[in-house]
C-alpha cells in the first residue's frame, strides 16, 4: 500500500508519516520545503530516510502526478496560512492545489481507496454564540473601531449584554478570512468532486494543534512556538486583547490518531469531523501553564495590541469524532512538554520572532487599541 502526504515534510504531515510507516505503508511526500517553515529549504532532519520525497508545488501539474501514481490513500496537509496580506496565495495553494488532485484522478482514471483533507477550525469564523434571554446566534467580525476602543466581547444585538461562547459543532460554518475560506473551499471541492468520481473523501478541522516539531521560524501564528521562543530568548512575550480570548489545543498526536481512525472507518466516508478537546483555555492561562513549565518569571505584556480578524472565542466540539471510537489522551501539559523537549534540542539563528511581527504591523495586521495598556480585572 502506497500512501501519499503532501506537505510530509511539516509539522502534522511528518507525524503522520511516521504513524503510516509503522502500519507499513510505503510513504511518498510532496513537499515544497517551502519558508519560513523550512529555513532555505532544507530537508528537516526528523523526516525518515525511508520516505520517498518529491520536493515540489501542489500546484506543479507534472509533480503531482508523479506523486499520485499508484496511490493508495492520500492525506492532502500542504496548505498556505497565515495573517499577511496575500489574498490569492491562499486561494492558488488550497483550493486550487486540493482541485489539480482531483483533476489528475479524473484525467488518469486513478482509484485511491480514500482521500482525507486537512481542514481548520477556522471555517467557523466567530463561531456560535448564545443570550440567555434571546437565544443563539453567530455573530459577524467585531469591527476594527470596537477593537480600537477595547471592546473586545460580542455582545447581544438586542440587550447588548455580552454573549456567551458555545462549542462549535460541523453544521456551523461562518468563514470571514482569507485562510478559512480557503479551507472551507478545500471541503467542498473534496467532498463534491470525492462523490463524483466515488473516491470516499474525509475532512478533518483541526483545533490549534501543538507538540515537537512546530517550526520556531514560522511565527506568524502559532501560540506555543511564539511565547516559548520569546522566553527562550528573554523576553517577554506580548499577548493580544486582554489575554481572555478562548481556545481549545490538542496534542498532534492525537491529531495523527485522529486520521488514522477516519482512515480505518468507513463510517466517516464523505464527513466532517472537528479535530478538538472541547476544552476552553484563555490565553492568560495558557502562559501561566507555560511559565510554570519553563520556570520562568517574566511577565506578559498586554499592550492593547489586536490582530486584525482574529477571533473572540473558538471551542470545537469533538463529539461526532469520538463516537467513531477516537478520543484526544493528551493534554495542555503534555503539549507543551512535547515542544520544549524538541525546542531545547535546537539552535535559534536570528530573531524569528521579530522578523515576523514587523510584517504583520507594516500590512496593518496588527493594530493597537487607543486604550493602550490592559489591566486585568478576573
């Protein structure tokens, strides 16, 4: 059995080549290797020489036909994220790149036993929310100029008493930025063109996903490689809003699990499924975890500093997954354990950190309330 993972050489897709390698599946990668997540290039030193790797565009017609000759299954993890400005990338990457596989498949006459699809949680923007005295409802991105005042909840239409975060479950779907309406494209253009051709296709929506082999040079997202590499370095690290934003993460894994259940079950042929705890950490708390761990006595800073189009609160409800038999066994300890582990066993060249941060606030991605420093009040 043949499996292909494209964008292999990654955080999750490493992992769960090495998962397939000990089910003994022979492992082909489609890479690009492509920065910041690979600085200049290089082959990560973690990937098994035992894999066969292509190093190439999900876009390169020619390439990815290679890589889909013989193909048994296909787990499709490259994909282009971030917070800058480049719209169509996100577009050209993900949905154009998740439409050539199936554009091969159709022109080849290919049978792959099944295709799983890498999503996000993020496809559902704000997320659900709920008034106890008028009820549920899913609100639009809270505006630049309520987050320039400090407004940082959503609050009820109606009473304006501030709403309540419910979990996200896969019926809800409410994208409003480039990368999630990347991602949801990715679904529908999997699962349409899956049942077209009657390739069983799955979609897996990841929650914030942590643990060894995160790239500390890509810190345009990513909470735990942004806050430990700046303790890492001495610093303390600056936390957006008023540190109160709710998140669930979940061990990568469990991620893998996650993919080798769908993989194994035909039940969850042509679904949805969240990829999550269901379990809600602010980020205050997440760096007092994190500090504790690091012993470490430096203190976050909260500037009132915002990331334009981030979102309030977002929790995913991982009930459907777990009554395929999958549950998450780790938890925000054992993430963090797991990535300071391999933090520790490498070199930080330069400052990622700041390179990434400049970026974000020369496009205006990052902004500053007119508050200005936060104060806490629990």
């Amino acid at each position: 059995m043949i499996a292909l993972v494209t964008g292999g050489a990654g955080f999750i897709g490493s992992h769960i080549c090495d998962s397939l390698l000990k089910k003994g599946y022979r492992v082909r990668i489609l890479d690009s290797l492509a920065e910041p997540v690979h600085p200049e290039n290089r082959v990560p030193e973690y990937l098994p020489k035992d894999v066969e790797l292509i190093i190439g565009d999900i876009r390169n017609k020619a390439l990815l036909s290679k890589a889909l000759d013989g193909v048994d299954v296909v787990f499709h993890e490259a994909a282009h994220q971030g917070y800058l400005q480049d719209y169509s990338a996100f577009f050209d990457v993900n949905s154009v790149g998740t439409a050539m596989i199936f554009e091969i498949i159709a022109e080849k006459k290919l049978t792959p036993k099944k295709i799983i699809i890498a999503s996000s949680q993020a496809v559902y923007g704000e997320g659900q929310y709920y008034c106890p005295e008028h009820g549920r409802s899913q609100p639009a991105p809270r505006p630049v100029e309520h987050l320039m005042k400090g407004q940082w909840e959503h609050t009820c239409a109606i009473c304006g008493e501030v709403l309540k975060n419910q979990q996200a479950t896969e019926e809800l779907i409410n994208p409003n930025t480039q990368y999630a309406v990347s991602k949801y494209s990715q679904e529908l253009i999997g699962l349409n063109l899956g049942l077209r051709h009657k390739i069983p296709v799955v979609c897996l929506r990841y929650s914030i996903t942590l643990g060894r082999r995160q790239s500390f040079y890509n810190l345009y997202s990513g909470i735990l490689r942004s806050f430990s590499t700046q303790m890492k370095l001495g610093r303390s690290p600056v936390i957006f809003e008023d540190g109160l934003l709710q998140r669930d993460y979940i061990h990568v894994d469990d991620v893998v699990e996650a993919n080798m259940c769908v993989l194994e079950n035909k039940e969850a042929d042509y679904k949805v499924f969240n990829v999550g705890t269901g379990e809600s950490t602010t980020v205050l708390d997440f760096y007092g975890e994190l500090a504790r761990i690091m012993n470490s006595s430096l203190k976050p800073e909260l500037t009132g500093e915002f990331r334009v189009g981030d979102v309030r609160h977002i929790v995913s409800s991982p009930a459907r997954l777990q009554s395929l038999g999958w549950k998450p066994k780790r938890n925000i300890r054992d993430m963090m354990q797991d990535y300071l582990q391999y933090l520790n066993t490498q070199r930080i060249i330069g400052d990622p950190f700041k390179t990434a941060i400049t970026d974000l606030k020369n496009n205006s991605a990052i902004l500053r309330s007119d508050s200005g420093l936060v104060k806490i009040s629990r």
